[in-house]
C-alpha cells in the first residue's frame, strides 16, 4: 500500500509551490504591466477559469474515489478509467465549443488574449490527475507538474521585460499548464490500458460528477463575490488587504489540503475493503493533529500578525495586522469541516451533505458580505469568509454525527486551544520587549512553536497517545 508519508510529502510541497509562485511572481509583473495590465490579465484569466470549472465537472473528488476502490483489481480499474476518462473529454470538448463560441461573438475587446490562453481549456481536457490520486501515485503527478511551475517561473523572468509582453505571460502561463497534464500521459500504460468505453457505463457517472460541480461553483461564487463586493462597494486598499490576509493564511493551510487530498484516495480504499476499525481509526488521530497543527497556526499567525504584516507587505500595511488576527479565527473550523468532508463525506459519497454545506455557506457568506462590506470595507469581507467556513464545519459536522464520533473529535481537540493561547500571550509579551524588526518576528515564531509543541508533547505523553509514542520509538 502507498505511503500516506510520502504522498503527504509530495502533495505539501507541490502545495507550498502553488502559493510561492504567486509570491516569486506578482512583485515582478505589477512592476512590468501596470495596475491596468495586472487588471487584464486579473479579467481575462478568472474569465477562462470559469470554463475550465465546467470542463471539469466534478471529475477530480468523484474520479479519485473511484479509482481508489477498483485500482485492486486491474480489469476493474482499466474499465473504471477509460469511461471516466472518455466521458471527461466529451464534457470538455462541449465547453471548449461554447468557449469558442465566447471567443468568437462575445469577447471583442480582448479577444487576442483569450484566444492566447485557449490552451488552459485544453489542460483540462488532458487532466488526469484524479486517476493518480485515486492509486495513490501522487509524486509523478507533482515531481513533473513542480518542474514545469518552475520552469515558467523562468520564462517569465527571461522574455517579460514590459507591457507589451502581457501576451507573452499569459501564454507561458497557459502553455505551462497544458504541458504539465500532457507530460503524465506518456508514463500512462504503466498503470492502465485503454478499453472499449461504453454510454451504459459512462451514463452513472454523470450524476454523481454534478452533484460535486455544484458545490465548487458554490465556493468559488463565496471566494470571489467578496472581492467583487469589497471593489464595488470599498475601495482598492481594503480589496488590497483583504486579498494579502488571504495569502498569508493559504500557505498553513495548503498543508492540511495537501493531507486530506492524500486521504481521501486512501479512505475511498480502506472502506471499498470494508476494514471500518482500521479507517475509524485513521480518522480519529488524524483529525487530532489536524487540530493541533490548526490551533497552532491560528493563534502563532494571530501573535505575530502585527509585526509580520508590514515587514512582509510594506509599511503600508500597517493595519493589515488587526485584520489577519480575525481571519485567524476561521482557520480551526476550515481544517475540521476539511477533514471530514475529505475523510467521510466524499470516501462515502454522502455528496448531498457535502452539495448542501456549500450552498448555504455560500449564501450566509453572500449576505453577510451585503450587509457588512459597504459599513466594514474589508473586516466586513473577513466576517463573510469565517461564516462561510464556520457554517460548511458545522454543516459537514452534525450531518456526519450518526456515523463519526464529532464529539470526542472535539473534545480531543479542544485542549490545544490552551497552549494556543498561552503562546499567543508570550508571543505578544515578547513583541513588546522588542524593536520590530525580522530578527525579532523569526524570534516570537520560534518561541511561540517550541511552547506550543512542549505543551503538547507533554499533554500527548500523558495521555499516552498512541501515534506519538510509535514516533518516539522510532526516532529513539
């Protein structure tokens, strides 16, 4: 069996990537296009992202599980894979049409552009990542896709040079994507052979494929209205803030992402084997340290967001403290809502639960977001994000409670908040003995972690958890 280790590895890596380009990036092409070029590209590109949610429909959670409770059984799973497959590029093929069409009738003043990133729709018809992630295979899928990020990384920095070259990028950037879904198609044979598809069997699919659509378009409406509004009913400096607090507590969380993507591949197997002690048991300790590393991020980023926020952005930022420490408050229900939906939910296909819980987290965060943005700018935005995350845990929880114990879930969780929160107090005691600086922010993070981690090394040992003493024999 796969190592959850390694694929943790791989995915967490190939995730920190996927924040650190944007960072590398954005400094370096806001200088060489212009608030009007960034907004262009801003348009254009969300614009065919869009499309590329369509073409997608759903494949990548309803795919992966699939694939997980067949890949035993080869037949199986070379039959699984071409309907899946087939049918994918079938879906895509219709939306790469309608885009056509798009480009043809409706997008006239930047036509060129669209028609230059074109090949984003195409990555997503040669998008097979589901299929290694339901085998569990997830380092040739990352090892190629993080050599083709930093390779466009380079060209950017070689052929982007000003703002006539806004083609240029959004070509890397397209080409970049399509030639990291083309790349795993040639290492394909090694794992499955190609059969007769048939509508009978391509025909199931299709339900399930809609039920997961509906709630990425849910979130994506949640992620993006808020900016929307903060720009239609704010200004660009609270728009500005609100979307660096965003950056800032992505990078943390792309870790637990990483895992429960790695997860639910491992659970869709475990339980199409009808081992339910041994997925139980997953679960359970791995929702306890989710909730550790939860806690600690939470309350380590709320100490020493006054500091870092101007230091990392610019002494312009100065207020952006005050709003990360709030957004901190949503990151333990987004880690726990993720991991049952990524190691319940989607393993048992209770999509409706997962459908219901982003449809009203997107509507409660919609509203919250009318009613507080125009007042609240930014913290407005912040408030409609936490009631977004709050509600999809709360949601994904109790619906969930007859068949996972949440309760001692929770309860095995909530001690962490202490250490939590006596960090955060030492964390600010130490900011106001000292001069701000970057010395003195890498001092309160290491601090604050080797609290923290001793606090709960001592709680962990006393309790004799089972996975900490397995990692101190191994380490002794």
């Amino acid at each position: 069996m796969p190592s959850i280790k390694k694929n943790f590895i791989y995915q967490s890596a190939y995730r920190l990537l996927l924040v650190l380009v944007p960072f590398i990036l954005t400094p370096y092409i806001s200088r060489v296009f212009g608030a009007e070029g960034i907004g262009v590209l801003a348009f254009t590109s969300s614009t065919v992202m869009y499309f590329v949610l369509f073409a997608m429909l759903g494949i990548g959670h309803h795919g992966t599980r699939v694939i997980a409770s067949v890949r035993d059984d080869s037949a199986k799973l070379n039959k699984a894979f071409s309907n899946l497959v087939v049918l994918h590029m079938l879906i895509s093929l219709l939306v790469i049409f309608f885009y056509a069409v798009f480009i043809v009738f409706f997008a006239q003043e930047y036509r060129f552009l669209f028609l230059i990133q074109s090949p984003i729709l195409l990555s997503a018809l040669l998008d097979i990542t589901w299929f290694f992630a339901g085998l569990e295979n997830f380092k040739l899928v990352t090892v190629r896709n993080a050599i083709v990020k930093v390779g466009s990384v380079i060209c950017v920095f070689i052929f982007v040079n000003d703002r006539t070259d806004i083609w240029i990028y959004a070509l890397i950037m397209a080409l970049s994507m399509l030639l990291g879904q083309a790349s795993v198609w040639f290492l394909l044979r090694r794992f499955v052979k190609l059969v007769k598809p048939s509508w009978s069997e391509m025909k199931p699919h299709l339900k399930p494929m809609l039920v997961l659509f509906v709630p990425i378009i849910a979130m994506s409406v949640y992620n993006v209205m808020n900016k929307i509004l903060l720009g239609a009913f704010s200004d660009n400096t609270e728009l500005g803030y609100f979307d660096n607090s965003l950056k800032l507590i992505a990078l943390p969380m792309g870790i637990t992402v990483a895992l429960n993507s790695v997860m639910i591949s491992r659970i869709s197997n475990i339980n199409a084997m009808g081992n339910e002690a041994g997925k139980n048991k997953l679960t359970l300790y791995s929702m306890k340290y989710f909730m550790l590393f939860a806690y600690a991020i939470s309350f380590g980023i709320a100490a020493i967001a006054r500091d870092f926020a101007p230091i990392f952005f610019g002494p312009e930022f100065e207020d952006l403290g005050i709003l990360i420490m709030v957004l901190t408050i949503s990151i333990p229900f987004a880690i726990f809502g993720n991991t049952v939906i990524s190691q319940y939910i989607l393993p048992h296909s209770k999509d409706n639960i997962y459908l219901y819980a982003a449809i009203i987290a997107a509507v409660l965060s919609l509203v919250a977001n009318l009613i507080l943005i125009p007042y609240y700018g930014a913290m407005g935005a912040v408030a409609g994000f936490i009631v977004a995350e709050t509600t999809r845990c709360v949601i994904s929880a109790v619906a969930s409670k007859n068949a996972l114990p949440i309760w001692t879930y929770v309860k095995n969780s909530l001690f962490f908040m202490v250490p939590g929160a006596m960090m955060f107090l030492l964390v600010r005691f130490i900011s106001g003995l000292l001069e701000r600086s970057v010395l003195s922010v890498i001092m309160q993070i290491c601090i604050g972690g080797i609290f923290y981690l001793g606090i709960s090394a001592i709680y962990l040992y006393k309790t004799k958890d089972e996975v900490f003493f397995g990692w101190i024999s191994k380490t002794g």
